[in-house]
C-alpha cells in the first residue's frame, strides 16, 4: 500500500490541479474553452460553465471577465447569462471574409493566369503589411511565387499601393507615421512624399505598378477589391520578370487586371466607392 503525504491528503477531495497556479497557457487555454461553450450554447451562466467544466465558479468569473474585458463575451446582469461578445463576432466575420476571398478567387486568379501568362495573386492588408491569401501560378519555367500566409511591405507591394491608393493621403501618413520605409532596390518609393506621387498615379489610371521596387527584375500589376462598404479590403495582380512585363505590356494588362478586380469585387457582394 503507498503512503501518501500530508499535503495529498489536504487535497483529497478537491479537483485536480485546482491548487496549482495555473500557466498561461492553461489560462488561455481554459479561457478559450469557456468561450467555445458560450458560443455553442448560445449563452450560460456562471453555475452551468463551472458544472459543465469542472472549474470552481471563482476562476470562472476571473477567465469570464477577462474575456468580458477583450469584448470577447458580454454579461446581462439581469439574466446572469454570458454571451458573445462583438469582438468575437468581428474576428468570426474576418474568418469568413477571407476564407470567402480565397476560394472565391480562384477562377479569377485562373482567368488572370490564363490572359497574362503570369502568376496571378490575392492578398489584404495588415497592420501595414500585405498578406497573401491565395495564388495560381505562371506555367513559365522562371516565374513569381509567393506562399500563402507571406507578409510584404505595404508600400514596396502593387497590391499593396493599389489598396493604399483608395485612402486618403491623410490616411496614409498617419498608418506611415514614425514608420521607417524600408529599401530594397533602387526603385523602392521609401519617403512619404516620392508614394505620395505614385499613389496618384494610380488613382488616375486605376491600377498599381511595382516597377522592380521590391525585387530587381519584377514587376507587378494591381487592383484593389472592395466590399460591400465600398473599402479596399484586398488586390489582386498579376506578377512575373520584368524582361516579359515590359512598359508596353503594363499598359495593355494594366486595364485587365483593373476589369478582373472589379468582377471580383462584384462576386464578393461588394461595391466600389462611386458606387455607393
């Protein structure tokens, strides 16, 4: 027979863990799976959570207010119950959005691929950065490739310029304030004022142009993508070497990436600015 010690014995009777400080990731972890149950029940409350989880009401409260905090949850003192919050239906939204996006894309992106001959691409803004959601691929043995999921700067980007030009310039110094423009060949547009021209540029003509300012030999043609609020929440272009996007090519694709955006843009259920 094992002999168990003092402290075993002062525990007997409790949960498990329950003394233990818990990590944060168990914290999260935990706070998580609160969220999952009010999600999934369309709201609880304190006594159901605590039952349902084995967790003492206390730390309930503790994980359900922080949570609450977060806009995460929302609690109705009259009912007792806590249910979704806003945020949390904001972050689903944005799930759905993209998810959308991406697979509502591909026949565009072919479509893009098939009339260029050059990797077609669909990315969104983030933080300041560009975020490639999905991409059909050139044929040709020398060609772009980004992987889903890759970040870029937004302002050595075509996509990224095309969704800048549709803000204002206000806008856009103040998302650039106390900002460094990186550098990376001798075409990139790293002060305000030289991306402040460009952008203009773009708004006249409708498209975007990454004239060899992220990468020596590249080129990229863009066109933003709006939603139903007329906001630029995507681009999708066309990339490939600089020797097959030659000036006179820019201007000929220029309009059919600026038509197929458009058309994506209408798939999407959104709408243009003008058009609001």
């Amino acid at each position: 027979m094992a002999l168990q010690s003092t402290a075993a014995k002062g525990r007997r009777g409790r949960k498990a863990g329950e003394n233990a400080v818990p990590s944060s990731v168990q914290v999260l972890d935990r706070s998580l799976h609160l969220l999952s149950i009010v999600a999934d029940n369309d709201g609880s409350t304190l006594t159901d959570l605590a039952d349902h989880t084995g967790m003492a009401p206390s730390t309930v409260h503790r994980l359900l207010t922080s949570l609450a905090n977060h806009g995460m949850l929302a609690h109705d003192p009259e009912s007792g119950e806590w249910t979704v919050g806003v945020r949390a239906f904001e972050i689903g939204n944005a799930f759905l959005r993209y998810r959308k996006l991406g697979s509502i894309s591909r026949p565009f992106l072919k479509e893009l691929m098939d009339a260029c001959g050059e990797t077609a691409n669909v990315a969104i803004e983030d933080e300041g950065d560009v975020v490639f959601i999905s991409q059909i691929e050139s044929h040709a043995p020398m060609r772009a490739f980004f992987r889903p999921g890759r970040r870029g700067p937004i302002h050595a980007s075509g996509i990224g310029k095309a969704i800048l030009s549709t803000w204002s310039d206000t806008d856009i110094g103040q998302m650039l304030s106390g900002k460094t423009l990186a550098h990376f060949t001798d075409r990139t547009l790293d002060t305000l004022p030289a991306l402040l021209k460009d952008i203009q540029q773009i708004r006249a003509r409708g498209w975007s142009i990454d004239d060899e300012e992220h990468t020596l030999g590249m080129r990229c043609i863009a066109a933003p993508v709006f939603n139903e609020h007329g906001e630029a929440i995507a681009g999708i272009s066309i990339s490939g070497p600089a020797v097959r996007l030659p000036r006179n090519k820019l201007d000929v694709f220029g309009p059919v990436i600026r038509r197929t955006a458009d058309e994506l843009t209408q798939a999407m259920g959104g709408r243009k600015p003008h058009e609001l």
